[in-house]
C-alpha cells in the first residue's frame, strides 16, 4: 500500500476530530430546568393529566385536542380520575401556567425546539 502510513495518520485524524465534540462534553450534560409553578397551579394540586406525563408528551395532548375540537367539534377532555377539563390551551392550560417566561420558554429553551403555538394563539402576558 503506498503512503500508508499518511492514510492512517489522516484515519486517525478524521476519527479524532469526529469524535471530539463526545471528548469535550465527556458526559456533562446541563442540568435540566425545573419549571416555576404559579400560585394557582400549586393551589390546584393536579393538571389535566399526570404530571410525569405532561412532562413528556404534553404536546402530544395538545396536538389531539387541536384536531378533535377542528375536525370533530369535541370541546371537552375528560381525565383519568374523571373531571372534565375544556380543550383550550388559553383557557385551559394558560389559566394555571400563565407565568409563560418562567414556565413553558425556559424548557422550550433548554430542549431546543419552536413551537408553533403561538402562529395562531396570542402569547400569555405574565401574571405573578
């Protein structure tokens, strides 16, 4: 093999330099932000679903109640343990978490992602 020892010196290269980023973050993750309850949703003691849930996959209920209200006209959301809940993410889910900073944008941030929420919805004032 001609210039061999130039191929793997460049092999080794290209390997570092492809695996440098998982050098240097070597496993230090930023640590996740906790999200500040407001006063009414301390008061309120549980959301339309469990909390473990929300956490992971709240967009995905958002993304249901926004076709089932468009496409079938249905209004309410009917939980786990029974109570009825409006689909509305002003009226319902905005009502507790109104604090949208401190809230919804700091995970928003800390995951990367843009949603498309606020196309169509007004953007929360804050309220303390």
């Amino acid at each position: 093999m001609y210039d061999g020892g130039k191929i793997i010196i460049g092999l080794i290269i290209g390997l570092g330099l492809l695996l440098s980023p998982f050098f240097y973050n070597a496993g230090k993750a930023a640590k996740a932000p906790d999200p500040e309850l407001t006063q009414k949703a301390k008061e309120a003691k549980v959301c339309v679903a469990p909390t473990t849930y929300m956490r992971e996959s709240h967009f995905t209920l958002l993304d249901e109640w926004r076709h089932t209200v468009v496409r079938d006209g249905e209004r309410y959301y009917t939980s786990d343990d029974g109570k009825k809940y409006y689909k509305g993410l002003q009226t319902t889910c905005l009502d507790c978490h109104s604090n949208y900073s401190k809230f919804c944008e700091l995970c928003h941030n800390y995951v990367d992602v843009d949603p498309y929420c606020w196309d169509c919805h007004i953007l929360p004032e804050e309220k303390k």
